[in-house]
C-alpha cells in the first residue's frame, strides 16, 4: 500500500513540519527535568527502545515518525501498534526529528511515553532475589549503563536513594538501550530503605576503600543488596555504617577508584557468579 493508500484508508497520521507546532513544542521538552514532571512523560528514541516499551506494558502518548519510514514494513507496523496502545502518531520534517531527538541524524521514530516507578513495597521480595541500590548517583549516563548492566545481570529492581539524577532524562534512556522498561526502579529516602531492606531479610553489601574482604572473596546469601555510592564522594558514613559487609574491588596502576557503572558491573556480576549465573540465556 503506498502513502496516497494509506491516506485515502485514514491510516496516514498527521504530518508536521513547524517546530512551533504545540506537540512539537511539548516533545521538545522533554529534555528537560521541570517539563517531565509536569507531564509525566519522556521520550524514547528509535525502533528497538519503543519496540521494548510497549512490549513490557508501557503507556505511549505521542509518536512521530519521519515521512520515508512510512515506506518500511516494520516502521509502518510499530506506528500501527502505537495507535493501537493509544499513541497519538504524527509523521514529521526531519527538521522537526533533528529538533525534538536534539541530533543531526535522528532516528526514524520517536515516542514520549508516560513515566512508571516502582513503590518499594511492589518490588519482588519472595525466594532468592538480588537488587541494586544507588545513593545520590548523578550522572545519566551511569545510571542507564547501570539499569542496563542490572537487567543483563538479572537484578530484581534498581532503589534510587536521595536525590538522584532522573532515571527518565534523555541520555539515562539512551544510555539504558531499553532496560528502563523492562527493570523495575523505586525511589527512596535512607529512612525508608533501610526499613525496606530489614524486611527482606537482605545483605546490604557494599563496595568500600574500608572494606577488608576483597568482593570475590565473600559470601553472598540468596537475598543480596549491592549499595553505592555517588561519582564524587561514594556512601555517606551514616548509610556505609548500616552495611552488613564491606567489600574492596581490588586495583593496580594509578587509578584509585573505577567509573560507578563499572563498579555497579563488577559488584553484581559477582554476586550472580556466585549462584553459578542461574537463569542465564543459554
């Protein structure tokens, strides 16, 4: 079917071209913190990231699509299912997609998708689970490489304690490659997560320059909570001193210390080595 048939049909969406059109204007601001909260929303980018969103559920809002991906059989047919997921869908100048995905060459299809955090209390807790929790993380970047990693690993949900970065920024989605519609992440005062924490009946382990057991040297129970730090100044000694067990990634070289989403990799890679990486993909 070319586009004239599609529009003769009523399947053709809406096309834009002005980046004064209001649905433009909202899409483009989403980069921003303030915009996001007040609508609910953010963006996803490309393909394979909006594939996985409404794959695991999500709500879909707005979808643009650039006017040639209409011509593609699995673009035309993502389009059809975002409608049918309750997405309004436009096609749209790539003018207007370099605009809103804020690069050159965007993708062909971007997505605002309504925001989905997980309560503490609706985080999985029966049988053998490890998790991850993350105090004040500030970068973007290493938090959508950390919900990745965790999703890889098969962690059973991400506690963003304090004030973190926003897990739902452009460049913490794009980092993620689409983990952050398939792993559950709650927010969490320390309060309220060390009350959650002593209701699991978890090890709170963290990766310390205290720490006096090397991380591949200790023994991590079927309940597992890895904790760290922030990029600059690691645990607060209030929260590090509620640990159960401090462990140290060993170093050489000059380098003192390892990039947090590589650290994050490390400690949980571990501690899924150490039930002989169950539930791995054949």
């Amino acid at each position: 079917m070319t586009p004239a048939d599609r529009r003769t049909a009523g399947q053709t969406p809406e096309h834009v071209t002005s980046v004064s059109n209001d649905t433009v204007k909202l899409l483009r601001s989403l980069d921003r913190k303030k915009a996001r909260e007040e609508s609910g929303l953010f963006l996803a980018e490309g393909a394979r990231l909006i594939e996985e969103g409404l794959r695991h559920g999500w709500r879909p809002s707005v979808a643009l699509a650039g006017l040639q991906a209409l011509e593609r059989p699995r673009t035309a047919d993502l389009l059809g299912r975002l409608r049918t997921a309750g997405a309004r869908t436009l096609t749209a100048s790539e003018k207007v997609m370099s605009a809103v995905s804020r690069k050159d060459n965007p993708q062909t299809v971007i997505a605002a998708f309504h925001q989905r955090l997980s309560a503490l209390t609706e985080l999985p807790t029966q049988g053998p689970r490890r998790w991850l929790a993350l105090f004040e993380v500030r970068d973007p970047g290493n938090l959508g490489t950390i919900l990745r990693t965790g999703d890889a690993a098969g962690v059973d949900g991400v506690v963003l304690i304090g004030d973190t970065c926003d897990p739902f920024s452009m460049e913490a989605v794009r980092a993620s490659m689409g983990s952050i519609f398939a792993m559950p992440v709650a927010r969490a005062g320390t309060d309220e997560f060390l009350k959650w924490k002593a209701a699991t009946g978890a090890q709170l382990t963290a990766a310390s320059m205290r720490g006096r057991e090397r991380h591949d040297q200790v023994r991590y129970p079927e309940r597992t909570i890895v904790v760290l730090g922030n990029e600059q100044s690691g645990l607060p000694p209030t929260l590090e001193s509620e640990c159960d067990v401090l462990v140290r990634i060993p170093m050489s070289g000059a380098a003192d210390s390892l990039n947090l989403a590589s650290a994050a990799s490390v400690m949980i890679y571990e501690v899924w080595r150490s039930t002989g990486y169950e539930g791995a993909t054949p």
